[in-house]
C-alpha cells in the first residue's frame, strides 16, 4: 500500500507538470524557438568562421550545425530546468507549493518527483527539436535516437536538481534575473555545448579549464556521445555525481529544519 | 498518547532571528470542537499554522496531531491533517476536478475512491456540477469552496483554515463560516480557524486570544468574556490586547 501510494503521488506530480507543459502554448514554442533561432542563426553564420578537426564520435569533418545540436540540447534543459526552478519560487510566492508540502511523504520523495517531471518536459522538447533538426539536415544514426533518452535523463536530472538547489536559495522571483546572469549564461558559454575543448584551450588554459571542469560540459557530452551510440564513461560518472551533490544539497535546502526555508520565513 | 486531543501544542516558542514571533504557546483541541484563533496582523497566527503543518521546523515546544509527533513522526501527523491556506493554493490553470484528483494521488488515494470522495465534497458544497470548469473561472468564494472540499477529501481529523474569508463578500463569507461549523458538529472534526473577524465565532466555539505572540486568553467565549468582565468578544478582545484593533 505504501509503494502505491508513492507510485500514485509521483504520476499526480508529473502528470501535472506535463499537463501544464502542454497546455501552455507560449512555453512551448518559446523553448523550442530558442535553440532553433542558435541553429539556423547563430550555426549557419559560424559555420564558415570555425573549421572543426575530427573528434570523437564523430567519425568524418562535420558542419558546425552537427557540432552544436548536442550542445542546443543541453541548452533545453538547461533552460529548462532553471524554468523548473522558477516555477518553485512562484509556487511558493503563490502558495501551491505549500499544498505539496503538507502531502503525507518524506521531502526527498516530493523534490524528486518534482524533478521527474521537470526532465520529463525538457525530453518532450528535445525530442520535437531533433525531429525539426532533422528535416534541417541534422540526422543522427537511428539507435542515437534510442541511445539519447537514458542520457537525456540523466542530464535533465542534473540540470533540474541545480535549479532546485538555486530555487531554495532564491526568495523572491525577482531575484530569478540573478540566475540567468551568474548560472545559465556563464555554464552554457563556459562549456563544450558551442565549441570542443581543444579549441577553447586555443585561446584560453583557464576558460579552458573551467570548461572542462563545467558540469552542463559533461552532460552535452555525454549527450553527444549517446547520439552516436557510443557510451562516454567520463562524462556518465561525471554527470551522476553532479546530480547525486546538487540533489542531496536541495534536499538539505528544503528540510525545515537544516534547511533555508525557516531562514527565509516561507514555504 | 492521548488519542482524545486532536491537536496539541505545548510550550511552543518561534523566533525569526532575534525578533520573537511566538512564546510558551499552549493550547489542546477536541475533536468535534471548532477553536477560533483570533489575534491582530501579525500576532503569530501565520507563524503557528506554518508549524503546525511542519513549513518551520518546531525548535523549542512540542505539537501534536492525534497523538503523533509532528517533528518525530511527521508523516502520520500530516496524514490527519487538512489544510486551507490564507492565499488560494488552487492551480488556476487546471478543473476544479484536476486540482482534486492531484491532491488524492497526493494522499495515495485510488482512481475509484477519489472520484467517489470528490464527488461526496462536492456535492455538499453545491459545487459538483461545476467540477470541469477552470479554477480561474470561479470567484474567490467558489474558489474557496473547492479549497474546503479538497482539504477534507483524504478525511482528516484535524482542519485548518488561515483566515480563509479574507477578501470574499459578507453572504459568502457567512456560507463559509456556517458550513465549517456545521462539519466540526457532524464529522467530529476538531476545527482551528485563525481569523481577525469577531463576527466568525460563534457562542458555542471555544476561542484563543494571540497577541504579539503570546496566548491571551484560552476558554470558551463564556470563559473569555467573565475573564476579561466584558459583555462582548469585541470589548474583551480590545481588553487583551491593550486597544489594539481586531
């Protein structure tokens, strides 16, 4: 009866997050416009600028828009679990949050939960952004398509569990600029998602180094790698543990009683 | 354990850093009682519901729901627990049906007995036929309907209600307060309902005075009024608390 019971209240929580997902229209298409405008914007203006050597997995010279498609990907979710995070803060200004919180389950179960949906979204809106990449051009090998969801999971959970560790953090959804400044930016620039290592460490050790030791880094690639069907370890483990920190460190930030919220004075 | 106290609270004091919000709080609810928690803006009341419902961690004090811990045994005491909050917790975007089956999945309740108790709150809240309409769609008195019908769908033994007719007009407001008087006499719910508005209580209710954080007066509204030596709730609240406003 217990496992039911957290059977049932963990598909309550997705289902509603999907259902507002898909219910609402503009964040729907402001999500899937975003890497779309970085794919035929930004890549093709850059594909002439950037010569890329051959790396793995790639197997032949690739145009830059095959190269970024991994990297626009970690940039949904990114994105979107930062929009997950928002969400947390205007559930709790608004006080839904607080419906979640008084349910008869452990916190840790709930924040999970939360973050199941969360990432269930952001694979929804990969997935609609590799099939318009496709008819762009952009095609991966068949399995890639397969290969990609384990990895998608993984990284959703990452990203997701970040922006529920900055969500507890943040008390006002003013405060949320602050996060797409100081969080989203710099981890998306400072990683491999717009060019390979080796060429950052053309122009900078440090950058360089920041990039490689970047966590959303680790994720677009691990992304990279599953879309050719190849497993990459590294970033697997990587990735995993950055989730197993963040997620650990959100729960810490939710619990009433270690927690920021009795410092914050809200729920 | 004493399984014949629906909610007790002893000792309880709660600081936001230096400044105090409540100190050496004690007071015990029946079952079947309805208790009005009446104090002036910021006299605590938003601070104890919040611990009450384990939003703070309880530091110094201890509360009880149905004789469970809510610090040590959080999840049982929650399970008895409903709760309506003093902003509109409904998800707007969603039925009125959708925002109660999220909370009967929320509570582990089935596909079969959660339509079933939706429908049984519903209907004695005249609000069943209204079921597939947007929340945004009702006024704040509907509104607050559907909130009462969900806090009360996983059958608590314990409601409750944070100044939940804030903002609703008089005959609504009235409806509110009738019907949750009605449910404490017929469940045998123990009911705590924080409010600043006098005309909410009733003779029969029993009534706790918070004031800056401490409790003022604790009784019956006979015992209150002979304490105070007032003729009226309105006179004997203003005795409490020094003049200051409801």
């Amino acid at each position: 009866m217990k496992l039911l019971h957290y059977w049932r209240a963990m598909w309550g929580i997705i289902w509603r997050e999907l259902w507002r997902f898909v219910t609402q229209r503009e964040r729907f298409i402001s999500a899937l416009v975003r890497p779309l405008v970085w794919l035929f914007v930004f890549a093709a203006g850059f594909r002439a600028a950037l010569g890329l050597a051959i790396t793995p997995p790639y197997e032949t010279y690739i145009l830059y828009e095959v190269y970024i498609t991994p990297g626009l990907i970690g940039m949904i979710q990114l994105f979107n679990g930062m929009q997950s995070s928002l969400s947390m803060v205007y559930d709790r200004e608004m006080g839904s949050m607080r419906i979640l919180m008084v349910c008869p389950l452990p916190r840790w179960f709930l924040l999970l939960s939360k973050l199941l949906a969360g990432t269930g979204v952001s694979v929804l809106q990969v997935y609609v952004f590799l099939a318009i990449a496709w008819f762009y051009d952009i095609q991966a090998p068949w399995q890639g398509y397969l290969w990609i969801l384990p990895a998608l999971l993984l990284s959703g959970l990452m990203l997701g569990a970040l922006g529920l560790l900055l969500s507890s953090f943040i008390k006002q959804l003013e405060n949320f600029a602050g996060v797409m400044n100081f969080v989203i930016f710099p981890m998306f620039f400072m990683s491999t998602a717009l060019y390979p290592l080796w060429k950052i460490k053309e122009s900078s050790a440090l950058l360089h180094n920041l990039a490689q030791y970047n966590p959303f880094s680790q994720a677009v690639e691990l992304i990279r790698f599953a879309l050719y069907g190849q497993f990459n370890s590294h970033a697997f483990i990587y990735t995993l543990v950055a989730f197993i920190v963040f997620m650990a460190a959100a729960i810490v930030g939710y619990n009433p009683s270690k927690g920021m919220m009795t410092r914050k004075g809200g729920a | 354990m004493n399984s014949s106290i629906a909610l007790s609270v002893e000792d309880l004091s709660f600081s936001y850093g230096d400044k105090k919000a409540l100190s050496q709080v004690n007071f015990k609810i029946q079952p079947g009682e309805c208790t009005v928690l009446l104090g002036p803006n910021g006299a605590g009341k938003s601070t104890l519901f919040s611990l009450i419902t384990r939003l703070y961690d309880t530091r110094d004090g201890r509360i009880e729901l149905c004789g469970f811990d809510i610090k040590r045994q959080t999840l049982p005491a929650l399970a008895k627990l409903g709760v309506v909050f003093q902003q509109t917790t409904l998800d707007m975007d969603l039925s009125v049906m959708q925002n109660l089956r999220y909370h009967t999945s929320l509570h582990g309740m089935g596909r079969k007995q959660a339509e079933q108790r939706i429908q049984q709150e519903l209907e004695r809240l005249n609000m069943y036929d209204r079921r597939f309409e947007r929340a945004r769609q009702l006024n704040g008195g509907h509104r607050r309907r559907v909130e009462i019908a969900r806090a009360l769908l996983h059958k608590p033994s314990v409601l409750l209600l944070d100044e939940p007719t804030v903002g609703l007009d008089v005959p609504s407001r009235l409806a509110i307060v009738e019907y949750v008087h009605q449910l404490a006499a017929e469940e045998n719910l123990a009911v705590l309902w924080a409010s600043h508005l006098i005309d909410e209580i009733y003779p029969d209710d029993h009534l706790i005075v918070l004031h800056k954080g401490q409790v003022k007066a604790n009784g019956t509204v006979d015992d209150v009024l002979k304490i105070t030596n007032t003729l009226t709730i309105k006179d004997a609240f203003y005795s409490l608390t020094q003049g200051e406003q409801v």
